[in-house]
C-alpha cells in the first residue's frame, strides 16, 4: 500500500489457527513466531509503516514493542479462518477512513488500479503503483480485494508453479498497465509509477523488469520507480524529461551478504 511515496505492510495475525494453537505467540528459539514476521519487516529497509492486524491484545502489545502499528483491533468477525482479502478489505477501509490514500492495492481491481493524483504548486501529480511479485496469488479481482497486478494475465505464472518474477519478459503482457499510465498522464503534469518487481539480492535489472519499467516511461510515465532487489540496481538518465530507476534498495546496507561492485554498473544506457 503506498500513501503518495509512503509504502506500508500489512500483517495479519489472528489469535486462533488450525494448525497450531495460538500459532503467532508460540515461542520459537527464545521469540515469538510474530516477531521473525515484523523484524523482517523492519529490516528490509524499504518500508515507512507496520501494520499488524490482530483480534489478541498480547499480540498487540508484542507487535507494538517491537515497532509495528496496531492501530485497530480486528473484529471477531474476520477473526476466524477466513480468507486474507477480507482481513485486507478491513485494513484498506482503516485507512481511507483516516484519509490515507492508497496506491497499488485495492477492495476490488479497479480500486486497485485508481491513481493518486494531488497538486503541488500548481502541478498535478498522478502516482500508479503495480506489482509483479504477489499479484500471482493475490492480485485484486473484479469484486474480491487484493494487489493491483502488473502482467495482464497471470495464468502461466500460476500453472508453473514458480514466482512471476522469474519469467522471462516475453511472459509479460502490458496492454492493460500501458493504457492506466497513458490515461493518467492525459489528466496531469507528471505521472510517477512504481512497480515492485525484479529478482532480488542483485545489482542487475532483470529483462521482465526492463521490459515493464520502458514501457511505463514510453507510455507517459516522469519518473518510474522499480523495487524488490533489496540492492541498488541501474539507473536510465532523463531521457525527454523521463527517468528510471530499477530499484532503490534498503535504506540502510546492514545485511552482510551484500557485495558493492563499482558504482558505474549503476549507470544503464537506455539503448
């Protein structure tokens, strides 16, 4: 979910499970199952808000003192095994009622796909936000909430088994994302879109994730903005006013699994 450039998780984590008996609370090497969940979380650097969704106040109160968010209790109601778009239907109706506009994530497709526009001095900003890495599974659907989903059509990705991001880019269809970005930028001044996609734990932009970013910057797009690298990828300089950037990486480089090549691999030709 992205507020303007504000990006935020949601958690859900509920008291009861099938499974395993207070599953979230259940002590794992010395800590709580929940909190691998948030301080993963905290540690990808990439997000400004974490939101836990909970019916159990002692999973609110570990939440919180470990630095995620509860800002609502999940009714009873969603509190059983139900599916997760209703958990996230909830959470999304949270924030609109607190006036957080919402980017990339929706209670139905075409919410998903509604871009925030705002003015600044004059100058009007449409933001599109689109993923490619959950969207197999949990893409929005025409009355079912869920991620506003990159590819026109997931069906090879879901039949393969594997995560879309590592399909080729000849997978890709982007008839659909080509028109939203062509629309939007017929209404305002500048049109940001950005697209969680790409492999991660790499410095190189992969081919879905070229093929998806250009085609944004050829449809109107000012500024195209990729992540899920969790490494600093390549940037394509203005070209008619436009730019690129493949991914932003984490906030701050602390997991030593990195490697840092010469910073001039970060510098991609827009040949």
């Amino acid at each position: 979910m992205i507020k303007n450039n504000s990006i935020k998780a949601l958690i859900p984590a509920r008291e009861g499970s099938k499974g395993i008996p207070s599953k979230n609370m259940s002590i794992l090497n010395g800590k709580p199952l929940i909190q691998y969940t948030i301080q993963a979380a905290i540690e990808s650097r990439s997000l400004d808000r974490i939101i836990v969704s909970t019916d159990h106040d002692e999973i609110a109160s570990i939440s919180k003192s470990l630095g995620a968010e509860v800002p609502f209790k999940r009714p009873a109601d969603i509190s059983e095994d139900v599916d997760t778009e209703f958990v996230l239907k909830h959470a999304i109706n949270y924030l609109e009622d607190a006036e957080i506009k919402i980017a990339g994530a929706g209670s139905s497709l075409d919410e998903a796909f509604d871009p925030i526009i705002f003015n600044i001095d004059g100058i009007t900003f449409g933001v599109l936000a689109f993923d490619d890495v959950a969207a197999q599974n949990f893409a929005a659907t025409d009355d079912e909430p869920g991620t506003a989903p990159l590819d026109d059509d997931y069906s090879d990705e879901i039949a393969s088994g594997y995560q879309s991001y590592f399909h080729p880019a000849s997978a890709l269809s982007l008839n659909r994302f080509k028109k939203l970005i062509t629309d939007l930028a017929e209404a305002v001044d500048v049109v940001i879109v950005q697209v969680q996609t790409g492999t991660e734990d790499t410095h190189d932009p992969s081919e879905r994730s070229i093929k998806a970013l250009r085609v944004a910057r050829s449809a109107g797009a000012t500024l195209v903005i990729g992540n899920q690298a969790h490494h600093v990828q390549a940037i394509e300089p203005l070209e008619e006013g436009k730019f690129i950037a493949y991914a932003l990486g984490n906030f701050i480089f602390d997991q030593n699994i990195f490697n840092y090549p010469d910073l001039n691999n970060y510098y991609r030709q827009p040949s």
